[in-house]
C-alpha cells in the first residue's frame, strides 16, 4: 500500500519591521512654521543668547515633546568634537560606598546627556594611571578620579595635557587640581567628640596604613579631641593593610583590648564590617564594654544586634557637585581650580550611647 507523506512546508513567515522615519529638526519647523535654525537654537538652550521670545520657544518644545522628538547624540557629538562620554575611576567598585557614588555620578551624568565609563582602580596607583590613559585613548571629555596612593605625577600630567579632571572624595595636597570631598579632620572630631560626651576615655582608633589626606586628616581629628580633652596619654591608633583586612583587623582589635580601650573609631565602612567580626569573635558586648563610631553606614550594619553609630557622608551632593564641575571644564574650557569640602553629619545609634537598649 503506498503511504502518503504529509510534508508540512517548514519556510519561515517573514516578518517586516516598519522603521519610523527620525523626527528630524526640519519636521518640527514645518510643524511649528518656524524656522530650522530657530528649532535648533531652542531645543539647544540658546534661545536666550538669540532673543527667542519665551512664548515662542515654549511652542517649539511643545511640538517637539508631540513628535517624540530625540536628539541624535552622535551627531550632536561629531558637530561639537566631544564624545560626550566621562569616565569614573573608583578604587572598589564591590565597596558599597563607592558603589553609590558610581549610581550618583551616573544619574547626574544623564541628566546634562552624558554617559559614564566605569572602572575600578584596587588602590593602585599603576592601575589607576593605566585606566586613565586607556579612557583618554577611547575619547572620553573627562575623568572624575578617587585616587589612591601613589597618584601624584599622573595628576600633574592630565593637568598639563588639560584633560579635565576631578578628584572625588580623596585628594593630593601637593596636586593643585578641582576636587571635592569631606571636611575629615572635622569628622573625626566630631566622632571621637560624640564618644567622649558618652563617658569613653580610652579610645583607639583603626585607620588605613594608606599616605593620604582623607586618612591623615580623621586621625588629627580624633587626635585633636583627645588633646582638647586632656587625654593625649590614652591616644591609641592601630593601622591595617588593606590588602589583609581580616587578618589586620583581628589584630587590631586584639591589641586595643590588651591596652584596655574603652571604645573604638572604625575609619572607613570596610574597617567597621571587619572590625566587627573580629569584636563578635572576642564576645565583647557593645556599647557597654566598647563603644562604636564608624563612617558611611550601610544595610550591613542594621544587622548588628548593636546598630552602628557613624559618619554620614554626603554622598549624592559629593558626585553631583563633582560631575557638574567636569561638565563645566569640558563645554566652558573652566580651568578655575576649586576645593569644595562637605560637612559630614553624625548618626547616633545604639553602638555609642552606654544606656541604650540592646536588642540582641
């Protein structure tokens, strides 16, 4: 018996997509009656500098919103020999701190229509300095730098070569360029002034081995307060290497409970999570037999059957004044050096005040 084969035919249905013409500066012309060049100057924000009454540039914004208007960027970059990219080099892009910082930059980046590269340094001076030049090579307008260690000469050679520079969080005393950051010195006061008010004496303090300001300057803060107070025979400063941070600050910890510390200034927010494990590890109670100040919070933190008291940094303003700074060194040509220091406020929690409740 002869079989019938039902050949299903398997030639797949095409599809067409419909490209939808550009919106383009001409449409929105014709659209509003205007000219080209005027649509241009408006949707430009030079509609000042040309004399466009208001009434008439709100009408061309309006026409251009109803036709779903969107600027060709790479055109506008061709047009103005930009990229309109910046770069962002942090030194650990894991460190939730820095994390921030890198979503602050970028969401103020996006607001003047710039994109930003990420990278991340791992406090090398020799990585920084590679990413830098590896940025400037891919054509980016600027770079908004956390620099580490070791960064001097590659900051006075992107400032020789006019390469538009901001430092972010940290700088390089001996480097005359733009940055913005905390007040330190005034926070490790204040920290080390919260836990004097609080009855502490003995209090040690845990900072990086690292030779730059933002280091230097919470310990003189913390050294001032001890002064004022009469107590600079109880100073106590312990420093870690970054590269061992577990190990160090165990050590670290062990060391201030043989010298009988009281209380502790942990300075960064990696310092305080490790030193915390280590003080679990010795079954030390807090704040009752140590007391606790760090910088930068976070969510790690709120598990802490003690949660941490700390340095509150500014964080979103920080990135937003240091991104609106490059913007203008890149569009304007500003080679106007500026040092702006924020005030950092202090978050009192349970790990500070003696007669707090525990919630374990």
């Amino acid at each position: 018996r002869q079989r019938q084969m039902c050949i299903r035919d398997r030639t797949p249905t095409p599809i067409y997509i419909m490209n939808k013409k550009r919106t383009s500066l001409k449409d929105i012309a014709k659209e509003a009656n205007v000219s080209t060049s005027l649509v241009s100057f408006v949707l430009n924000n030079k509609e000042k500098e040309h004399r466009i009454r208001p009434e008439m540039a709100e009408k061309i914004r309006r026409v251009a919103i109803e036709m779903n208007y969107t600027p060709n960027v790479a055109a506008k970059s061709l047009r103005e020999g930009k990229s309109r990219t910046i770069g962002l080099i942090v030194s650990d892009i894991s460190n939730p701190f820095f994390a921030n910082i890198a979503r602050f930059v970028e969401r103020t980046a996006g607001k003047y229509h710039y994109a930003v590269h990420f990278a991340n340094s791992d406090e090398s001076a020799e990585q920084t300095a590679m990413l830098a030049e590896n940025m400037i090579s891919r054509g980016i307008d600027g770079i908004i730098i956390v620099p580490c260690d070791g960064c001097k000469t590659l900051f006075n050679s992107l400032i020789e070569r006019r390469i538009p520079l901001v430092l972010l969080d940290r700088y390089i005393p001996e480097v005359d360029a733009t940055y913005v950051c905390l007040n330190n010195r005034k926070a490790g006061y204040d920290a080390t002034r919260h836990l004097l008010e609080n009855g502490y004496r003995r209090i040690g303090m845990i900072n990086y081995k690292f030779n730059l300001k933002h280091t230097i300057d919470r310990t003189l803060g913390y050294e001032d307060a001890m002064r004022e107070a009469g107590l600079e025979k109880e100073i106590r400063k312990m420093f870690v290497d970054h590269r061992r941070m577990a190990d160090s600050c165990n050590i670290a910890i062990s060391k201030l409970l043989k010298d009988k510390a009281d209380s502790l200034i942990m300075a960064t927010n990696t310092i305080s999570i490790n030193c915390i494990h280590a003080i679990r590890r010795n079954k030390i109670i807090v704040p009752e037999q140590m007391g606790l100040v760090g910088f930068d919070g976070g969510d790690a933190f709120d598990f802490f059957y003690s949660p941490l008291s700390y340095i509150q940094q500014p964080l979103e303003s920080m990135a937003q004044k240091a991104v609106e700074i490059l913007i203008e060194q890149i569009e304007e040509g500003s080679i106007f050096k500026q040092q702006i220091e924020y005030e950092g406020v202090l978050i009192k929690r349970a790990s500070s005040v003696k007669n707090s409740v525990r919630k374990i």
